[in-house]
C-alpha cells in the first residue's frame, strides 16, 4: 500500500527564508517546526523536503554548500526525532528550463516512485504559489503559509486557495483532513447526510478551530429557531453565519469596505468575525433584528466540507446551552446537547479553543466586539487603531459573548491575582486550582489544571476550556483561576475567565 506523505518547502516553510543560505549556522527553525513535524510523522505521513536554490545557477552559492545546510536541517530534525525520507533540490533558474523546478511535479513523481508514496493523498507545504501549484498537478492537496515569502505573493494566489499563518496550522489542517477523510471511508457518505440533514432543516454540530458550532443552514428560519430552542438562547442574540468562500460571503454581507477585504485576505479561514451590513437574503432571526450580520470562514476542514456539501452559508452558535462553557470536543457537545441535535461531527479537539474575535466594519470606525481567537495587535498591525467596545460603547448589540456571566461552570469559579493573596476558603473545602504556567504547592488543592507548562497562550486557549469542564466535574467546593499574562491571546483568555466568574 501506498503511504501518504507531506512535502514541505524549506526556506520560508520550516526555517527562515533569510536569501540565499551558505552554511548551517544560517539556518533558523521556526518555533513552530519541531512540533508540527512530530504531529505529522506520528500520524503516518512521510516527510520529504523540495526545495529551490536558483542560487546554484546564478553562482552565487556552490552545490556543497547548498547540500551542507540541506544535510544541517535534515539532522537537526533528526536530533528531534524527526526522519526526512528525502530532500529534492531543484539547482535551475527559471530560464534554464529544466523538467525540476516548481510547478513542475518531477521530484514529487520521482520521490514517489522512490518511496512508494501515494500522491493522491499527499500534501504539499509551501510558501509560493508555485508550492501549491506544484501540488495541484500532482493530484496533491497544496497548503500556502504565509510566512516567508508567503505574504508578498499572496495576490497570485488561485481564488479560495486554502491559507494559513504558517507551519503549525498547516499540520494542524492535514491532521484534521486525514480524519475527516478515514470517518468518510469507514462510514460512506457521512458528510453528505449531514449536508443532507442542514438543507432539510435539521441542525448538525460540527467542529471548527475555535469551538463546535451548532448549525443550520442561514436562510432557513424554522431551522434557526430550532438553535435558539436546543440552546435555550434568548432571542435576542444574533448568530454568526459561517461560510466556505467569497461568494457565499456575498450572498449574505453587502458595501464590503476595504478594510475588511484586507482583513478577509489575511485572516480566513480563521478564528476572525467580521460585520458587515447584511443582504436581504439573511433572515431577521439569524441577526436578531439588525442590519448587519456577523460571518466568518472557518478553518477546520471539516467544517469547510459540510459548508461546501451544503452548498449554503450556515448560521452556529457554539454547541452548548446558553451561557455555559463552549465545547472544545465532540464529546462536550453530546454531553450538554443531547438529544438536541440532528447529528454531531466529530472533529478532534478544537486546535485554537476559544470562540473568534469579532470586529464591526459596519460604522465608520472598527470596533473589537469580542477578543477571541485571533489577537487584537494581529488586527490593529493590518488595518490601524480599533475601538475597544464595552457594553455600553453605543453599540446595538452587546455580543452575549459580552453579556458580563457567560462560559460559567456550575462550580463557583473564582479569579486570583498571581501577585496577590488567594482567597479565603474553608479549611475543610475542596477547591481546584485552574493555574497558567506552574503551581506553588499543589497538595492545597483538590484538583490541579495547567493550562500550559510551556507558559505558550496559543496552548493556554486549547486547554481552557476543556480544563474548566474537568474541574467542574469533580464536585468541588470551588474553584479558583489565575489570570494569564494580558497579552496576544491572553486577552481573550483573560477575558472568558472574567465573565466565567461573574456571579449570576
Ligand atoms: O468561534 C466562534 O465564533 C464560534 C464558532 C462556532 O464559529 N461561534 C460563536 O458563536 O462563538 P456565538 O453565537 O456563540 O457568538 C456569536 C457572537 C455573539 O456574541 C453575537 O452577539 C455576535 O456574535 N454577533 C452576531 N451578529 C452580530 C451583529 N450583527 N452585530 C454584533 N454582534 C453580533
Ligand atoms: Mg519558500
């Protein structure tokens, strides 16, 4: 049997694209790389490296010392644990005309032949439209990062290429994907009868990067008002539309301003919200009444898939009763919906783990509704300042997000200062510590929950969640939270911790 594998790109994929590499002490692993890697190779998936050095032909770099820092980035991933079955280095420029240089697919055909590698359910990693292209004639799923050069070529992009920041996501999408693929092949026609299910009016949970969405399709009113109904939603609050590309954003969002464009390009599908003024077409109920409309392109594949199947823009909420904790897993979403929906997707663990940030570019100035998956400076270094907004800011609506309890367990939960005295507790209490980075003496505690040893916040927003729930089982007397540094995600986790803690 044939295995699948990835191709990666080197310089602007897995380590720094820093011109025309001469020697190993040049190179530069992103952070990310290691990490991304394992995942990949524990999964199954081959790792090969094809990489460009035009260099070679231009005599600015000698075939050695191109093959000295090939052989440095193999053994450093090595040194990880990581086996790169083979690197394929293409010495031309473009006006040499060789068969080897991307577009073409020759290394990816030779490494096959080579490995035994099955390229119809390959990937290709790069940072160059000729990456992606590269794997689109191969017959291969192509992933373009934008990191390296990845942001200054983005404009040759084919439309709704799939995009990501970098290497971390890009791991993260083909993990999903070859789930999604294995469900599909042990239960035929699975994502079809969910499609299926939504255009009949059903509801279906399924996975996104930030949390599970319960979903109907958005135009469909009965099947709307059955979210607000399993969720015990007031009907107040409007829901976010979710779509799979740029004509489905035009079927609900109209007077798109630049800004948003700009917002769109660089961040979806992501854990990014935008709204925008809304067509006719989106139903009263899907925005509480407003005229503008809440929508964003979700990253998951799985999620992407059932749109497309679908063929419409669909309206989810996060799967959970009103005001609880938003579901990371499919798991949190049977337990709390039960009974409440048509089907549930499972998707693995939401990668991000805390709801998108939501931005209004329906005023004259961007507003932040609500911190979320995507940190507030990534927003501001791209379209300048952005109003913070507070319940009060004059806005229409408060985001239920912004409601000030919300994301609460059952468990009184508490926020402590990591500067300060904890508070005060019964000797003979039960309380559970939900802590950032490390814990001074845990044996005061019941129960202990790190969000992140590494003190990363992009792990700190995965766990959170799911942390909360397992505290919240344990019957505890209380539960106590510290906040974690207010910074990048932090801010949305800070956040969620705040409102979780707000007495009823
Ligand atoms: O990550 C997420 O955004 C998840 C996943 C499932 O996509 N969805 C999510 O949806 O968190 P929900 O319904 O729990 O939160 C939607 C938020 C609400 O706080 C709502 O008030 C706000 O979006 N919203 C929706 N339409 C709006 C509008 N027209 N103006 C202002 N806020 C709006
Ligand atoms: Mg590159």
């Amino acid at each position: 049997m044939n295995l699948p594998a990835v191709f990666l790109d080197r310089d602007g994929t897995i380590i720094e694209d820093r011109g025309h590499l001469a020697t190993p002490d040049e190179v530069v692993f992103f952070p990310d790389t290691v990490a991304a890697l394992r995942h990949l190779q524990a999964s199954g998936l081959r790792l090969l490296i094809v990489t460009h050095q035009p260099g070679i032909a231009t005599g600015r770099l000698s075939n050695a010392a191109v093959q000295r820092v090939n052989a440095h980035v193999v053994a450093e991933l090595q040194r990880h644990g990581i086996a790169i079955d083979g690197v394929y280095c293409c010495p031309h420029q473009r006006t040499d005309q060789c068969r080897c240089i991307k577009p073409h697919p020759f290394f990816m055909e030779r490494a096959a032949a080579e490995h035994a590698l099955d390229l119809s359910h390959s990937f290709v990693v790069g940072d160059h439209p000729h990456d992606v292209a590269m794997a689109d004639r191969a017959g291969a799923v192509g992933i373009y990062v934008r990191s390296g050069h990845g942001e200054r070529h983005r404009a040759e992009l084919p439309p709704d290429q799939l995009l990501v920041p970098g290497i971390r996501e890009a791991a993260d999408w083909i993990l999903a994907h070859l789930e999604m693929v294995r469900q599909e092949a042990q239960n035929p026609g699975l994502l079809e009868d969910a499609a299926q299910v939504l255009r009949n009016g059903g509801l279906v949970a399924f996975p996104t990067e930030t949390v599970y969405g319960l979903g109907a399709v958005a135009f469909d009113e009965t099947a709307v008002a059955r979210i607000f109904e399993s969720k015990q939603r007031p009907r107040f609050d409007p829901l976010i539309v979710h779509v799979a590309d740029r004509a489905m954003l035009e079927q609900v969002a109209t007077d798109i301003p630049a800004a948003a464009h700009k917002l769109i390009d660089h961040f979806w599908p992501g854990p990014l919200t935008l709204v925008l003024p809304k067509t006719a077409a989106v139903p009263d109920l899907v925005t509480a009444g407003l005229p503008t409309v809440a929508v964003r392109m979700p990253r998951h594949p799985l999620a992407l898939a059932l749109i497309r199947r679908t063929a419409l823009p669909l309206a989810a909420p996060s799967a959970n009763p009103f005001g609880r904790t938003s579901p990371t897993d499919a798991g949190h979403v049977s337990e709390s919906l039960r009974g409440k929906v048509d089907r549930v997707l499972d998707g693995g663990p939401a990668t991000v783990g805390i709801e998108s940030t939501i931005v209004s570019l329906a005023g004259k100035r961007p507003v932040l509704l609500r911190p979320g998956g995507l940190p507030l400076e990534e927003i501001v270094a791209l379209i300048g300042p952005v109003d913070r907004s507070t319940a009060e800011g004059g806005h229409p609506v408060s985001a239920p997000g912004m409601l000030a309890r919300h994301y609460a367990p059952h468990t009184p939960f508490h926020l402590i200062s990591m500067h300060a005295p904890p508070p005060r507790s019964h000797a003979r209490s039960r309380v559970g510590l939900l802590a950032f980075q490390t814990v001074n003496a845990p044996d005061r505690f019941a129960a202990v929950e790190i969000l992140a040893p590494s003190g990363d916040l992009r792990e700190a927003a995965a766990h959170l969640f799911g942390a909360m729930r397992r505290l919240d089982r344990m019957n505890l007397d209380m539960i106590w939270a510290e906040y974690v540094p207010d910074t990048g995600l932090g801010m949305a986790i800070n956040d969620r911790l705040t409102r979780a803690a707000t007495p009823a």
